[in-house]
C-alpha cells in the first residue's frame, strides 16, 4: 500500500560535500564574489585621502592609522593644517597620539623641507616649513589638560623633542645668518623677518589661482623665532 501511494521521506537524504562557503570578505558591496588580486589597487584605495577633514578627535585617530608611513601621516597633518588640529584636540589630545605626532614631526620636516627648497631653489621653502612644524606645536599645545599629557609621554619622548627642537633653532639660526650676509634681500629677508619672530609671507610661487597659500600651511602667523621656539620648550618640558 505504502508503495502504491508513492510516499516520500519528510526530509530529503543528506548530501555530503567538500564545498565550505565563502568569507565575508570574499564579496563586494553588490554581494558578487569578488575575484582575488595581488597588488596594490585595493591596497591604494585604503591609503586613500580622505574627502573631508577631521571634525573631532576620533576622525582623526581612525584617519591616522590608515597611513602606515611617516611621510603619509606627515602630508595628512599638513593637510589638516594647524587651524583643524586646534579644533579637534581644544579638550585634549592623548599621549599616546601627541608621541606619534611628535615623532612624525622630527623625522619628516626637514626631508620635506629640504625636497621644497631643491623644488623652489631658495630658502624660504625651508623655512615655512619650520613655521608650519612651530604652528603645530601651538596648536597642540592649546589643548586642554596639556600639562598632564605631555607628563605621560614618559621618557623615551624627550630625545624626540630635543632633535625637533633642536633642528628648529637650526633652520632659524642658520636663515638669520645667510639674510645678515645677503643684506636681507629676497628670500634671505623673508629668512630673517621670521627669525627675528615675523610673520612669513608665501612667495608667489606658492599661491593658488586666487593667491591663497596652500591647504594646511595657509592661515597663522608663520613664527619661527627663538622667542617662540623658546616657549614651546618651556610648555614641552624640554
């Protein structure tokens, strides 16, 4: 009777198969699989600028660690300029990112500064460069609590600081001398105006179609003088 009535099982047999399904990351935003490359493509579009500046501190941590190369996170600053670091860190800033900063700054600004100079041949390259590095360091040193930060930074810090400091009074001293030998003409004027603790002008080189400076070193006073690398000092404990 039960063969008669073609009676079929509730459950089908199970199957055994060697297929495992796919990871997550094996699919693209439209749910295709997406084909395996080796290279840098997507590599390049995770260290992709981002379109927007940070508008509070935790845009620009996640921003931060995207960029795995000094130089990267250099350009990054320069691109967010003195102006957004003052407003994002105005409550605080954390040891652990002011110590990377610090430590992007000492290693980048000179080589930067340097390639600027060798680009522009002059010397007022160089030193705006300098003053942008002195503009973050006042920015920085705007946020709240900053006295307790920069007492967490702990030890290994302090060399940092002495070379960036140190590289600073360098390029200040060093601009002050070649604009005393020049007569103060040209770019060893603009040289000495900021050692002396004078605001720097871009040169025409430098400026936009509508003679702006360039994102991220526009704006500010430009200081580069023993003045105010001198209080910096004192504010970095150095």
């Amino acid at each position: 009777m039960v063969l008669t009535a073609h009676l079929k099982p509730i459950t089908a047999p199970s199957r055994r198969t060697d297929e495992r399904p796919l990871p997550c990351w094996s699919f693209g935003p439209d749910g295709k699989p997406v084909k395996e490359q080796s290279g840098g493509p997507q590599l390049q579009a995770t260290l992709a600028a981002p379109d927007q500046l940070p508008s509070t501190s935790s845009d620009f941590y996640r921003d931060w660690r995207r960029y795995p190369t000094p130089d990267d996170r250099y350009r990054y600053l320069v691109r967010c300029g003195p102006d957004t670091l003052r407003a994002i860190f105005r409550v605080e800033v954390s040891a652990e990112a002011l110590r990377e900063i610090l430590a992007v700054l000492e290693a980048c600004w000179l080589g930067h500064g340097g390639a600027a100079e060798e680009a522009e041949g002059g010397a007022g390259a160089a030193l705006r460069e300098a003053a942008f590095v002195v503009r973050v360091l006042e920015a920085l040193s705007a946020a709240g609590r900053f006295t307790l930060t920069v007492r967490l930074l702990g030890s290994g810090s302090k060399p940092v600081l002495e070379r960036l400091f140190g590289g600073l009074e360098a390029a200040a001293a060093a601009t002050a001398a070649e604009a005393e030998a020049e007569g103060g003409s040209g770019d060893a004027a603009l040289a000495a105006q900021a050692a002396d603790g004078g605001a720097v002008s871009p040169p025409a080189g430098d400026a936009g179609p509508s003679g702006a400076a360039p994102e991220g070193r526009a704006g500010g006073s430009g200081m580069c003088g023993p003045e105010q690398l001198a209080a910096l000092r004192r504010v970095f404990g150095v």
